[in-house]
C-alpha cells in the first residue's frame, strides 16, 4: 500500500526523525511525565508505518533492515531480566530500583523501571511493525 | 524414639530410576554392564532399607520421618513412613526387582535394543512403586501412585509397533489413571476436612476421625482408586488386557507389584477408616466378587500368561477381602485379620515364578498355549525339563498344597474368613465363594499337570491363537534361577515356619498389634487340631480335583467385562465430538454471545446477592460537563450506528470516530497518557483494519442468530460494564465501610504529592507509568508476551507469499485462498 504523494514524502522525511525522538523522550520520561514505553512503541510504529506508505516497500526495509520478530525477542528478553534481576538480590518480581545522579548541579533520577520501558517500547514496535508488513505484504504492492 | 531421617529412604526410593537412567550412558554392545548397573538401583535400594531398618528398626505405623519441605504451600513435603506394611512391600519390590532385571537380560536375549530402553523404564517404575509404598504424606502417595500409572504405561505397551498392544496400554492407563483421580479426591478430601496430611499422624489420631458424611465420601473414593489399581471388579478388565506386555514385566507389575498397590493402601486404610460400618459391607462385597469372577475365568482360559493374570485377580480379590474382614468388630473389639502380609509374600513367591516360567516356555517353545504344551514332558525339548519341574513346584503352591507356605496362608485366611462369620453370618456367604475360588485354583492345577504329562484328561483341543513371542537365544539358566528361587523360599517357609516367622514377625506388627497365632504353624498342626479351617480346605482340594478332571468348563469364554473400556471409550468420543461440534461453531458472534451471557447472567448473580451494587456511588455526578456529555453523545451515537451500517470500511471509520471521542473524553479529564495511548492506537487500528478488510470472506448473509437479540445483548453488555466501572473507581470496602477509590492507593503509594512510596514505584511520579512498571508490572509483562504470541500468530499464519503468485500475476491471498 504505497501512496505517491510528494507532499507526503517529503513531510515524512521532516517527521520521521522528530517522531523518533519524542518517541524516545516519551520512553525516558514517561516515569515523572506522560510518556512510557507502551506510547512511545505505538508513536514510533506510527512514524514508521508513515514512512512505508510513503516511500514503499523496498526503501522501508532499507531503512529497516532486521525482521521485526528479532525487536520482539531482544525487548521481551530485555524485559524478562529487568524482572528477574530483583529476584537473585531477595526482592520481589519487577521490584524497581531508583538512583539520583548529580552531574554539575543537575540532578538526573535514574530507574530500572526505564529499562522495562524500553524493553516494551521495543516489542510494541516489534509486533506492529512486524503485523503490518506482514499484512501489507499480503496485499501486495 | 526420635523420627527417622528421611534422606536414606529418599535415596532408596531414587535409586532405580537413577541406576536405570544411567545405564543409556552405556554403549550398546555391553549388555552385562547394562544388566549389572541396572541391577544396582533395586540392590542398593534393599540395602539402603535394610541400613535404615538397623538404625531406626520397624517404625509403628504412627512414626514417620521427619520431612524435607518441598510444597510448604500445598501441606506437601517429602516424608516417608518404614513402618512393617510399607517396609514389607518395598522390600518386596526392590528385591523382586533385582530379579527381574537379570531374568529380563534371558528374556530379551541380544536385543539390546530393547535391553537398552527396557532398564530406564523399569528403574521408574521400581522407583514410583518403593514411593507409594513408603510415602507418608497423602499427597505424595497419590504422586508416586501416578507416576506408577504413568511408568507401567510404558512398560505395557511396550512392543509399541503393536497397536493391540498400545491400545491395551492405555487401557491399563485409563483405567488405572481414572482410580488415581479418585485416590487424589479422596486425599484431598480427606486432608482438608481433618487438617491432617500424613498417613502417620492420621492414624495416631484415627479414633477422632469420626464418620461424618465427608469422611466416609474420602474413604470411598480412596478404596475407588484401590480397587482399580488392584484390579477389583468391575475394572479388573485391564489386568489381563495388560498381558500382552513382555513377561518381566507381567511377572513384575502384575504379580508382585503395581497391583499390590491397591491391597497395600487397604492395609494403610484399615487403621484409619476401619471402624466405619461401610469399610466391611463394601471392601468385602468387591473383594468376594471379584475372587470367585476371577477364579471362573481363570478356569476358562487355555494361554498360561492368560490363567496366570485371572488368578491373579482372583488373588487379589482374596486380599481385599481380607483386609474387608479387618473390619470385623467381635464383642473383644478384635479384628479378623491375621499375618496378613505373609499371606500377601506368599502369593508373590509362587505367581512370579509362574509367570517367569511362562515366559520362559515361551521363550523356549514359542508358545504359553496350554494344548500346545500337551505332553510336554515326553517331548525331550531341551532344557524344557528344569522348567516343567519349576513350573510344577509353583502350581503346587498355586493350589495351596501343604508344605508350602501358601497352604498355611489359605489356612490363614479361611480361618479369619470363619472367624468373622461367627459374629456376622451373612460372610457365610463368601466363605463359600473362597472355598470354590480355591476349587478353581485346584483344578487348573491339574488339567495343568495332566497336560504336562500328557494325560488322557489333559487340555488339547486345538484352538488358533496369537501369542506375542520375544526373541530366543542361549542364555538359559537366567530364564528359571530367579523363579526357582522365589519357589523355593515357598518350601523354606512351608516346612521349617520358624525361619519364616522370625523375618515376617517384626514386619507383622502393623495392622494387628495382637495377631490371634503366633505365625506361621508346622505342616503338621493344622491336621492335630482340625477345624472350620482345614475342613474348607480338604472340601476345596477334593471339590478342585473333581472339577480338574470333568471335561465341563473347558471352552474358551470371553470376559463381558472386556466390553466396558472399548464402549465408555467410544461413548466418550462420540458426545465429546458432539459436544465440542456444539460449542465449537467457528463463528466469532456465536463465542462472543456465550461470554457475553455468561458474564451478565454472573453479574446479575453478584448484584441479586448484593443489591448495593445497583445504587450509585456516592460522589459521583452523573452530567458534570457539558462537553463530556457532548463527546459521551457522539460515543454512543457512533456505536448505535455501527451495526446500522453494513459496509466494513464505512463501519470501520465509525469505530474510529467513536474512538477519537473517547480520546477527547481522556483529554477532558487530564488523563494525557490514556489520551495518547488511545489517539495512537486508533491511527494504527484503523490502518490494520483498512488492510485486513480487503482479506476477510464475504459476509456471512445469514447469520444463525438473528440480529436483534444480538443488539440488545451487545446493549446490555455495555451498559452494565460501563456501570462496574464506575463502581469499580468507587468501591467501598467491605470491613471497613470507608470509601475506597481505587486510585487514592496508587497516588499514595507512588510520588505524587507525598515523599511516602514505601520503595515501591521507583519514586516515579507519572501513577499511570508506575502503575504500568511496578504495581502491574506482572501485567504489563504478560500483555507483551501476548503481544509477542500475536505476532507469531501473524507470522505463521499469513506465510510470505509474494514469491507465489499465480499465472495472472495475480498475489496469492488468504481472500484468494477462500474463493478458491
């Protein structure tokens, strides 16, 4: 499903990158702001599934090399530790731990919980990306 | 005395299937490594018991170990109980056991193969069985009960390219597994309504057990999984189905072992539950039935492995009768059960030989057909000889002949039998039914010897039959040593009593602290003193004689029991086919409609039971903003116009327009993050949507269930889940009475406002996010992990298929796929 759009492409190609990045911001910040992981996923399938429609298919995969099923493996790995790790230190499931870095006068408030966020931003992307290619592959050009 | 240490008895217990498991490291050529290493599983286990009976001596039956915890959760943890009757059986099975691994090494012969899968399954079972018999904990009785299900499942259907064989097997797993339901249940009930969860402590405490409904339904349901297990009428079918297995096998699980089971956890019971008024009606009533239906059908058959598995039943009949008779409550509070586990070793000691000598003629003739064996004797087939004497030594003892120590144990028997009758005269009945058993028992034995010998009265009537044959070669002696071993013990103890009497008296203290003898008599006190006893007795023999020699009761007869399995069987695949075709429809609508009024019909329960679920929630303003109400108009006018419309994009952008609404309801209320979660999951829905559409099959003109009751359910689903969900944010809770809301716990425990977290949330401030990380971290994990299957859903269900297009250049699709 490709829509030859000018306009459209060169929008995309601004917005991508920025989509990415609030992504990202919305994943580190989502602990003390609105943001988290789950959003951050859906935002950048968004920006991702734009760019395909766009551009088509051939230049999606350049831009997006690895098959969608090692981002769901690599962030449900990623998560699956962030949730043992609590374990073998005596402390329950999931149990986050925080720390308060302070670099020149800035103070930087740090928590595992961030990893287990990006661990489901990285299976959100993984899934949806992964359903829609497939999907759209199905259809066809 | 302090409780015995139970790591010895768990290493007794582990050692088979260690050794069994080991000998696969063995290369396959070595079969006497193989033998000896498996060998040393059951050897060490004898010796493992033997050390922990020197150290702590026999356990009373209200002593066991002390445990290891494994289950604290579930009462369970691993404690054994060596008491006489647990002790007697493992010693029974690990020994047995050491037999039978070097007769299966002649048995088998240089098939290693089959020696190689054989031990590993052999070890399992020795182990499960050494666990039923000296596990303390109920539920761990009734695990290692499985795990012998489980482990003789392999064993008898163990020519697994027969599908007789297998079918047979399962069967036996069906069968056998159904009662070790019952076992569970009737465990589990037990444990809960007394709060007691070891044989042990149940039976220091069995005088409270009392005889409430719950206990006898306990009691009931644990002699259910007995009696399959021990092969009672009505599922004694599996017995003798299960003899296609190899001969060591049968001479194992089904003389000396896995069958004992069940008469075993009648010993076990008997102190618990024997002074419930039904322990005797009905333990008796399944163990007389099934002694005589046994010792008919026995009589009957013409295969030896055949004759052997119905006496068996027969056999087993006797012991549950026996135990019945434990039951018995005589004016001196006695019960009428005397050196029962003598009686039980003495059945072992003459039906296994039996058995391995079976399979050894077979082994030798290639056949166990008894008109095939006529005149055996003249016949000079070598090395036949050793094993007709063998063979003719046990039926000796299989008739009860004096001499034996089986003689002494009918004596035994037929004396509690009269004993008991004297107070209730109703089990005259089944005195009768034993003294006829017992005529069966001598009769086969002499069509058997007269067949041997060729005797005109012999059985040789030529019949076509099948018999399953393993592979023949020179390793002989093996084949009859072990049995002529177990026969000879029979004589050991049949003539010289007292060396019997020195092992078994410190077993025999279980069941019975005052047994009424002193043990086993002489050959020759039985005819100083006759009585009730002996009469029977020469009453059976001369009654047996009889029967032997008539030509009636020859033909072959079929067991109408044998019907039972293959129809319940069927039956069950039958309506299960029907049932799952009724449930099963295929259509979405149809599951949806069933959740849907499963949820309502629960629903309205809750409310009927607790009508302040219908009232609002104090606190909470049905129309607080204009706006709200606008976009709560525009929700609901969307989803009224839904099912209006039957284009699926049409109805796709209505859903949409719903969704967005609901977006700005989240705005409304400040719920940023839900708004943003919403707004993107409607852009991606409908993009999926607007792919899958041009996938989906037509639509289904004619739906099975009208639509309009279908709109008023969908409704009414609605409302009421919108209606839990405003309670839900406004439960009161129950003890306290105070106004909850669920969110006053999040915010308190997380950083906002407060400095409070408790460790918890990671000091995050965004609830929503803490809430996701922390609070329902478990569940966020879970929803990605169904996230993740989802996707392998997709992946492997819609495959790649741009590379297969067909000649029109046309993509192959699933839309495709479904005209075609």
């Amino acid at each position: 499903m490709r829509i030859d759009s000018l306009i459209l492409r060169t929008a995309v190609r601004l917005v991508l990158p920025l989509t990415v990045l609030l992504a990202i911001y919305a994943a580190l910040n989502g602990h003390n702001a609105p943001g988290g992981g789950f959003i951050a996923g859906l935002v950048t399938t968004v920006g991702l599934c734009t760019y395909r429609m766009a551009f088509g298919e051939r230049a999606f995969h350049r831009l997006f090399p690895v098959h969608p099923r090692w981002l769901v493996v690599a962030g449900l790995g990623l998560t699956l530790v962030v949730a043992i790790i609590p374990l073998l230190a005596g402390e329950p499931l999931l149990r986050s731990a925080s720390t308060v870095l302070r670099l020149g006068g800035q103070e930087l408030h740090l928590v595992s919980a961030t990893v287990f966020d990006l661990g489901v931003l990285v299976v959100v992307v993984g899934v949806a990306v992964g359903m829609i290619t497939r999907l759209g592959e199905e259809l066809g050009p | 005395m302090a409780p015995a240490d139970p790591s010895l008895v768990l290493a007794a217990v582990g050692a088979p299937v260690v050794a069994g498991l080991a000998t696969l490291l063995i290369p396959r050529a070595q079969n006497l490594a193989r033998v000896l290493l498996a060998a040393c599983g059951p050897a060490a286990s004898l010796l493992l018991l033997g050390v922990h009976l020197t150290r702590y001596g026999v356990a009373p039956n209200h002593a066991g170990t002390t445990s290891i915890n494994w289950v604290p959760s579930l009462h369970l943890d691993l404690s054994f109980l060596v008491d006489g009757l647990g002790a007697f059986f493992a010693l029974l099975v690990a020994g047995v056991g050491v037999l039978i691994v070097f007769y299966s090494r002649g048995y088998f012969g240089n098939d290693a193969s089959s020696l190689a899968r054989f031990f590993p399954a052999l070890g399992f079972f020795t182990s499960s069985m050494l666990g039923v018999f000296l596990a303390d904990h109920l539920l761990l009785t009734a695990l290692f009960w499985e795990l012998t299900s489980i482990s003789s499942f392999f064993l008898i259907g163990w020519e697994r390219d027969d599908e007789t064989a297998v079918k047979r097997a399962m069967q036996a797993f069906f069968t056998t597994g159904f009662g070790g339901l019952a076992l569970l249940g009737g465990v589990l009930l037990l444990g809960d309504t007394t709060g007691v969860w070891r044989w042990s402590d149940l039976v220091a405490t069995a005088s409270e057990i009392g005889s409430s409904g719950t206990v006898v339904a306990a009691f009931v349901l644990i002699f259910v999984g007995a009696a399959s297990k021990s092969a009672q009428w009505p599922l004694h079918y599996w017995l003798p189905g299960a003899m296609l297995a190899p001969t060591p096998v049968s001479a194992f699980l089904h003389s000396a072992t896995m069958v004992k089971a069940g008469v075993f956890l009648l010993g076990r019971l008997l102190p618990v539950f024997g002074l419930l008024t039904i322990w005797l009606p009905l333990v008796v009533a399944f163990g007389a039935v099934t002694m005589l239906l046994g010792a008919g059908l026995a009589l009957r058959q013409h295969n030896l492995k055949l004759i052997f598995a119905y006496l068996t039943v027969s056999q087993l009949g006797l012991f549950v009768c026996m135990y019945g008779f434990g039951g018995v409550t005589d004016g001196h509070g006695g019960s009428a059960i005397d050196w029962d586990l003598s009686q039980i070793a003495s059945h072992g000691l003459y039906k296994a030989p039996l058995f391995l000598i079976a399979g050894a003629l077979a082994h030798r003739l290639g056949t166990r057909r008894l008109p095939e064996l006529f005149g055996l004797w003249h016949r000079g087939v070598s090395g036949s000889r050793v094993l007709v004497v063998v063979l003719l030594a046990a039926s000796y003892a299989l008739a009860g002949g004096p001499g034996t120590v089986s003689f002494v144990a009918k004596e035994l028997f037929l004396g509690a039998a009269h004993h008991a009758a004297a107070s209730h005269p109703a089990l005259l009945v089944v005195v009768a039914m034993a003294v006829l058993a017992a005529a069966c028992n001598v009769a086969i034995v002499v069509r058997l010897v007269a067949t041997v010998f060729g005797w005109r009265l012999g059985v040789r009537d030529d019949l076509p039959g099948r018999d399953v044959v393993h592979g023949k070669d020179r390793w002989g002696p093996v084949l009859w040593v072990p049995a002529a071993g177990l026969v000879l013990v029979q004589y050991i103890g049949g003539l010289l009593p007292p060396v019997w009497n020195s092992v078994f008296r410190r077993l025999e203290v279980n069941v019975n602290d005052e047994a009424f003898t002193d043990g086993l008599p002489w050959l020759w006190e039985p005819f100083l003193h006759p009585g009730a006893p002996l009469a029977m007795s020469l009453a059976a023999i001369g009654l047996g004689v009889v029967l032997g020699c008539s030509q009636r009761m020859r033909g072959d007869i079929v067991d109408v029991h044998d019907r039972i399995y293959p129809v319940t069987y069927r039956l069950i695949l039958q309506y299960g086919h029907r049932a799952f075709h009724g449930i099963q429809t295929g259509h979405l609508r149809h599951y949806l409609v069933f959740v849907f009024t499963l949820l309502l019909l629960g629903i309205s329960w809750a409310a009927w039971v607790d009508p302040a679920m219908l009232r609002l929630p104090d606190g909470v303003a049905p129309f607080e903003s204009l706006t709200g109400l606008l976009l709560g108009a525009v929700v609901c006018a969307a989803a009224i116009a839904l099912p209006l419309v039957t284009e699926r994009v049409v109805r796709v952008l209505v859903l949409g327009a719903s969704g967005f609404a609901v977006v700005g309801l989240y705005l409304l209320y400040q719920a940023i993050d839900l708004a943003l979660t919403q707004l993107m999951f409607e852009i991606i829905s409908v993009l999926l949507f607007l792919l899958v559409l041009r996938l989906l099959p037509r639509l289904d003109r004619r739906p099975l269930i009208s639509p309009r009751p279908r709109l008023a359910l969908a409704a009414l689903v609605g409302i009421t889940i919108g209606w839990m969900t405003l309670l839900a944010g406004h439960a009161a809770d129950q003890r306290t009475n105070e106004a909850v809301t669920l969110g006053a716990f999040f915010e308190e425990h997380s950083l906002h406002g407060t400095e409070v977290t408790d460790g918890r949330g990671g000091e995050g401030r965004n609830i929503v996010n803490v809430i996701l990380v922390d609070f329902r971290g478990f569940d966020t994990l879970g929803e990605i992990t169904v996230l993740a299957t989802a996707a392998l859903g997709v992946w492997s269900m819609l495959p790649g298929r741009r590379r297969h297009r067909n000649d029109e250049g046309q993509p192959g699709t699933i839309a495709a796929e479904v005209e075609r």
